[in-house]
C-alpha cells in the first residue's frame, strides 16, 4: 500500500482525493492540507483524515505528494516534496 497526501483543497484537490480514495486499499490517503486551515478541515472530514495547514507537516507521514495546487504557488511545493 502506499500512502500519500493530498497538497491542496480546492476544486482539484478534492477530485483526485475522491478516486485515489476509490483506490482503497491499494492506496491510502494520509492526510490533506490546505493553507485554508477550513478547506483542510472539511476535506479531511470527508476522507476521515487529518488535515494540515503546512505541507512540511504531512511529507514526512507519506510516500508519495498529490499536488493540486494553483500552478503560481507548486513550484516550491514540489522542491520540498522531492527533497
């Protein structure tokens, strides 16, 4: 199994977390996090997962980054998450 966190709440994020979910057991969702601490917080809610506010608290709980967030704001995102 491997487990992986949702980087990003919104309309996108929310999708992919709803068919990685469908994806049970093979994958398992970790946690979600959004900067939008109420976004976060509902998602989590809807996949009985934490939910986060800072990436750097969930990449060390995971195997693998889903990223969906707004292109302007990934490229760092994506450099902590391959570090």
């Amino acid at each position: 199994m491997i487990k992986i966190g949702i980087i990003g709440c919104g309309g996108m994020g929310t999708y992919h977390a709803k068919v990685l979910a469908g994806m049970r057991p093979r994958v398992e969702i970790a946690g979600v996090c959004d900067t939008l601490k109420d976004k976060a917080e509902a998602l989590g809610a809807l996949l009985g997962v934490p939910a986060y506010q800072d990436y750097r608290d969930l990449v060390p709980l995971i195997d693998a980054a889903w990223i969906c967030t707004p292109p302007a704001h990934r490229l760092d995102v994506v450099i902590d998450c391959a570090a």
